[in-house]
C-alpha cells in the first residue's frame, strides 16, 4: 500500500522536497502523539521509531543529489544540504546570517518569496552563480511553504538548457553562414513591429546577380566559399546594432532597428561596394562578385511577411533595371495596395487563369535583306483592365513568376497562337512565323512540355510557322533541361530563338549544344548603337556568330532610323521596334500592312552613301 509521502491528494507523484517535508511533519506528529497518550512501552516505541525516522529524514536531506535550502519567510537561510554547500561554497557558511538573496541574487530571491507567500507553492528557472572558477548554472527550482519555513529545492538542469539554447540557435541561423535564417528573421521583424517604442526600422534585400553560374561552372563547394565570404562582407560593413539573414542559396536580408528609408540607403550603398569592389577568393579562384538591393522602411501595420516580400519586390526592380542596382521603395499606400494586389493575384492564379481579362497582341518582325522576304511576328499578352483599358501584363506576369502561375499564362498563349493560325490559314501563310516566348518555368514543368509537344504535333503544318524563344538565361540555368525541351519541340516542327542575347553570361561553348535557329541580341546593345563603336562591335560580333552557326539574328527596341541604317551596314537578318509598328490585337494583322517606310529610306539613305544606283 502507498505511503501517505509518495502521492499528493491529487493523485500525483510527490517532489523529493514534498516527500522529505511530508518525512518531518510525520517525525512530529509520532512524537506528539506517543507523548500524549501512549503507555510507556508504547511511547518509548513511539520515541524510537520518531528518532529513526528523524535520522531517515536527515540522511535524505543532507545527501539528496539535488540542492536543499530552507529558510524562514523573510529569505534568511535557516539549513542547507551537502549538495548546496558544494554548489555556493563562499555564500554559506556557519556561525553567519545566510540569505537567499546572496544565492539567488536580491530580484531573484524577492521573486521567489513573493510567489510562495501568495501561492504557497512556486516552480522557476533559475541562473545560479556557483564556486568562484565554476560555471554559471541553470536550475529547475521549486520552492513550497512547510510551516513557517520556506523549502528550496534546485535541480542542474544546465545540460538540458544548453541543448534547448543548441535546438534554439539551429533552428533560427543558417548553418553554413551562422547568421539568422528566414525564421530568425521573421522572429526579430515580428518583435521590432509589436514594439510601438522600437522606432524606424529598416531592411536591405540583398540577391546576388548570377551567382548560380559560379555553382554550375566550379561547384557547389566554391559557391558556399563564395557564400560565407559574401555574409563576412556583409556583417563587417553593417552597423553592430543590425542583423543579417540568410534566406537561401543567394539571398540575404540586413534588418536596420533605428534607421528610415533616407537612413537605410547609405548603408545599402556600402553593401555593395562591400561585394563589388574585389572578387572574391574561393578555392585558388577570383571571382567577381555582383548583386542588385532593395530598401523598403517597416512600419505597422504592415505584416511581417509583407515587409519582407516588399523588400524583395525592390530588389527585383533593381534586376529588371539591368542588375547591380539599388532600388528604394516607400511604405505608402500605394506600395502596400500594389503587393497586396499582387499576393490576391496570385492566389487567385493558384485555383484559375482569368482568361477573360487575357488578349493577344502581335508586333511585326521586319527582313532587313532584300529580296521581298514575309514579315513575321512576336506574340505578346496584354491584359483588359476593368474599365476596358488595355494594359500592361506586367502585374499578371510578376504574381505569376512568384507563385508558379507561369506555366498556365505560357499555356494559354501558346494555345490560342495555334486556334489564331488554325483559324486563319491565310495569316499564317503569308506571314514568316509566329515568335512565342517561353518561360523558365514552364520549362522545367514536364506536363508543360508534354501538352506543348502533343498540341503541336496535332497541328504540323502551324508548327512549322511557330518560333519559341528561350531566353538566354534560362538555357544557361539548365542546359541539359533546355535542351531536352528544344530537341522535344524542333521534333514536331517547331523552331527556336535564344531571347535576350548578351544579358546574360553569354557562353558560346552552349551555342553548340541548342539546337537554335535564330538570335535575339539583347535591346540593351542596340538602342543608341549609331553612337557607340562598342555597341556596334558587339552587335557586329553577334550577327557573324550566328552566322557562322547557320543560325539568323535579330535586334529588338529599333526607334530611331540612324539605329536602323546601322543595322543594316552589320548584316543583322531581322529588326523589331516601335520604329515600324506598335504591338496590335493579332487579329487587327489580318487585313493591316506592316508599315515599311522607314525601312525603304535606311535602305535609300545606305545606297545614296554608298553609291549604288537605285
């Protein structure tokens, strides 16, 4: 049968501290008990067995393996254990006043006798300073009142702690760069915005430009030298109050406590001339280093997650403005509108495309040789706003580029393209193809590329007209993916462009390996080539690659003539730009001339100058 010490009235397994308490009181009781009304043999019974369970209780005591302290109820030591004598060696002595405000600091001890003087009983972490050279400790303590007595038990828990603070530090840091991870972050950000006292806070998106080339060309080892190096860099030309994340394989994050927007960019700028002004050095290698940075300013209400995809939209900008970049935004309303809208959009493209608000534009792409060659077109996505405005797809595309709606929108397009051709069989006729983008997604999206080849092996001779452009990038990113897609679509018929030529890590060593028709040279290389004999040299150098590779090229953004008439002295196939024709609804080509003046006055201003008779 259980004793009356093992249990409380509840049912639950007692404290050492509950059960030695419970050993005293029971001391006391035999021996009042045998002296008030037992015969003598029973008393001296009584009196034996109250000294053995006395000399019982006194080993428990005084040998327990965890630290017992009693005192009275204004905090003044009245005995201590063995265990507790080892552990506060110079604070407990005998023949002296010991307190526990000398144990367990004066806040500590105040806290600890409030609790049990209102409740009776108290549990609690506590840090305890042991022996001068021993480390700090943390104990597990519990202290109830017994009689006028306060009774202290303190068990080490310092091992558990510091595998808690272990399990703490890994779940909150990357662990290759020992700084924050996303978690952290969002833990820090979630407490500078509940602090209405905290002040401006500010944050710095950090993406570095191109770095998955560094992975593919020399290793993933080099790429995490390069990685460490990068956040050094970093947390050495931050402030010390700051923090730093890493949110992936590129991407960092600098939280600025005290600084606004105005504040914030300074200390952007010298981020970047931070990992910009020497290469970095990994493995024996010099590698340059390249990133574009946002700057937001976090203010409530703003959510946290809104903060830092705010932060990332800056940064993005900065890529799409050519890289290498800092771009600041403001918290206002309307920034906040536009990403709210944009989170909505994505959702909603999650569950369905809203195929209504979709159109199809076309933009001529104009020979430049002579011979009476067709026009062909680019097909481009526009959106139908409310009001029946015609818009931009910029805000579509980005939602969809960040919550993976790209393979729907690129599915879309092509396939009205083909019902347009299939529709029409005069415009595809008269026309040289049809260019259609692809995106890196859709790409790496195997039911993407399976419904692609199926819808163009369905229709063979519309194939045939269909040029997919692949952007330089992409194919780069992914070579032995890409060109599994290309081989899948050049099969049924199709033909492909390398977009964006030039932007980025140009390789001619992949020239070899995609099997591509036709070169776009980036925009960037031929707005304002008339003036720049670089410009031209690079134009000029592309146009004869593509030759040599019996492959065509064609120069994007043409606006001005004097652009114009230089292309055509650089033998480059095909020009597109604003100079000829805007984008139109594709089905406005079927009965509209492509505009060809300017092209008729290059070619008349080029003979003039040359002297070749008309």
């Amino acid at each position: 049968m259980e004793s009356a010490t093992d249990h409380d009235p509840a049912g639950r397994p007692a404290s050492p501290l509950r059960a030695w308490a419970s050993a005293f009181a029971s001391v006391a009781t035999l021996g009042a008990g045998a002296r008030a009304s037992a015969a003598p043999s029973a008393a001296e019974e009584g009196h034996r067995r109250a000294l053995e369970s006395a000399r019982h209780y006194r080993h428990l005591y005084y040998s327990a393996p965890v630290a017992l302290v009693s005192s009275d109820a204004a905090g003044t030591v009245l005995r201590w254990n063995d265990r507790a004598d080892a552990w506060f060696a110079e604070r407990l002595k005998k023949g002296r006043v010991n307190t526990l405000d000398a144990l367990l600091g004066p806040r500590g001890a105040a806290a600890l006798l409030a609790a049990v003087e209102h409740d009776g009983r108290h549990r609690c972490e506590l840090r305890v300073q042991g022996a001068p050279g021993e480390p700090e400790r943390v104990c597990a303590a519990e202290a109830s009142r017994v009689g006028d007595a306060v009774e202290l038990s303190l068990v080490d828990v310092s091992e558990r702690s510091r595998l808690a603070d272990a399990l703490e530090h890994m779940a909150h840091h990357d662990v290759l760069t020992e700084q924050l991870n996303r978690r952290g972050l969002e833990r820090a950000l979630d407490a500078r915005l509940a602090d209405p006292s905290a002040g401006p806070t500010a944050m710095v998106y950090i993406d570095l430009d191109r770095f998955k080339a560094i992975n593919d060309v020399f290793g993933h080892a080099v790429g995490d030298q390069v990685v460490i190096e990068v956040a050094q860099r970093l947390r050495v030309a931050l402030p010390e109050d700051a923090a730093l994340a890493r949110l992936g394989g590129d991407e960092f994050v600098a939280l600025l406590p005290g600084r606004d927007l105005d504040g914030a960019q300074p200390v952007a700028v010298e981020l970047l001339n931070a990992l910009t002004s020497e290469p970095c050095l990994a493995d024996g290698l010099r590698l340059d280093v390249e990133a574009s940075l946002g700057v937001v300013e976090v203010a409530a209400p703003m959510a946290t997650r809104e903060a830092i995809a705010l932060a990332d939209e800056a940064c993005s900008r900065s890529k799409r403005g050519g890289r290498g970049r800092i771009t600041a935004l403001r918290p206002d309303g309307d920034a906040l509108d536009a990403l709210r809208a944009s989170v909505r959009l994505g959702s909603m493209l999650k569950t369905r495309l809203p195929v209504e608000r979709l159109r199809l534009y076309a933009q001529p792409i104009v020979p430049l040789a002579r011979g009476g060659a067709p026009c062909s077109y680019e097909v481009l996505l526009r959106t139908c706003g409310e009001d029946g405005r015609i818009e931009s797809p910029g805000p579509l595309l980005e939602a969809a580029e960040r919550h993976g709606g790209m393979p729907a929108i690129d599915r879309f397009v092509l396939e009205r393209t083909v019902e347009h051709l299939a529709s029409n069989p005069g415009h595809a006729a008269s026309a040289g193809f049809f260019a259609v983008n692809l995106s890196g997604p859709s790409l790496n999206d195997e039911r993407f590329v399976r419904d692609v080849v199926a819808l163009l092996r369905s229709h063979r001779a519309i194939a045939s007209k269909l040029c997919l452009e692949i952007t330089e990038a992409v194919a780069v990113y992914d070579l032995r993916g890409a060109r599994r897609c290309i081989d899948a679509f050049v099969d049924v018929g199709a033909s492909i462009a390398l977009d964006d030529f030039g932007a980025g890590y140009t390789s001619f060593a992949y020239l070899k390996h995609l099997p591509a028709s036709m070169i776009k040279i980036d925009g960037q290389f031929v707005v304002g080539l008339e003036h720049d004999a670089r410009q031209r040299g690079i134009v000029q150098a592309i146009a004869r690659l593509a030759h040599e590779l019996d492959m065509t090229c064609l120069a994007e953004w043409i606006e001005s003539p004097a652009t114009l008439r230089a292309l055509l002295d650089l033998d480059v196939d095909y020009a597109q730009g604003f100079l000829f024709e805007r984008p139109r609804a594709i089905e406005s080509w079927l009965d509209r001339p492509v505009a060809l003046g300017a092209l008729r006055d290059a070619r008349e201003a080029r003979d003039a100058r040359l002297g070749v008779a008309g």
